[in-house]
C-alpha cells in the first residue's frame, strides 16, 4: 500500500551549484550527498515536512539524468511514493497494465527497495515505488 510521497526528484547539472539555491533561497539544510554507481547519479537530499526533495546530478554523459536534462532541461524529473510492499505495488501496477521499467525492486539511494514505472503508461510522470533497504 502507498503511504505517503516519499519525494520529489529533480534533474540538475551540478549539485555543487544547485544546493546553495535550496539553502539560501529555502532555507533548507542539505541532509545527505551520496553517489548511486548502479544509476549513474549523484544525489542530494533535502526534508520539507517529512517529504524530501531529491536532487539528482548525472555522473556519466549515458546516464538517465543526463539524457533527460539534454532532453528537457534541468526540472522535475520523478515522483516517488513510500510503498509498504513494493514488489505487491509492481504487480497491481502491472496487472492494471503499467509498463514496468524495473520488474524488482533494486537498491536506490540511501539503500532503499526502489523501482520505477514507464511515463509512457503513467500519463507522462516517471513514477517511482521506494521502501526502506532491508
């Protein structure tokens, strides 16, 4: 069952220029920078009111986030929803006819079970399935 948004994901071209925005412009205190090698990006988290905003940064010319700003531009880029089963939300998704782009869970940021659905079959929003890593 989704809980609650887990957080917003947003595509920038460097972290070293977009945090300062967040803090300065927000008020936010960045709480976590870690690289994610599996998905190519780099990722800073910020907590607005038990929602984090995610920012993600691109460590390779081939990666997800980077095809996206090339295509669209530095902006949101998904939104993800705290699931207590993510696997059970994969195969209602599925059996509502989603297309999945990740069958399993896999280990996102901050160790997290994560996996995404196709915008294509989600009205053009990449959506993304996390519960905590185990």
């Amino acid at each position: 069952m989704l809980t609650r948004i887990d957080h917003l994901g947003i595509a920038v071209k460097s972290l070293e220029e977009a945090i300062p925005m967040y803090e300065e412009a927000f008020g936010l205190s960045c709480e976590n920078i870690e690289e994610v090698p599996s998905q190519k990006v780099k990722t800073a988290f910020f907590n607005v009111g038990g929602t984090h905003i995610e920012l993600l940064e691109p460590t390779s010319d081939d990666s997800p986030i980077a095809k996206f700003i090339a295509k669209n531009g530095e902006g949101v880029h998904h939104v993800a929803f705290a699931s207590d089963d993510v696997p059970g939300q994969l195969a209602q998704a599925k059996a509502a006819g989603i297309r999945l782009i990740n069958e399993e869970p896999v280990v996102g940021a901050g160790g997290k079970q994560v996996a995404f659905l196709h915008p294509k079959s989600t009205r053009g929003v990449l959506t993304e399935f996390c519960s905590p890593g185990h």
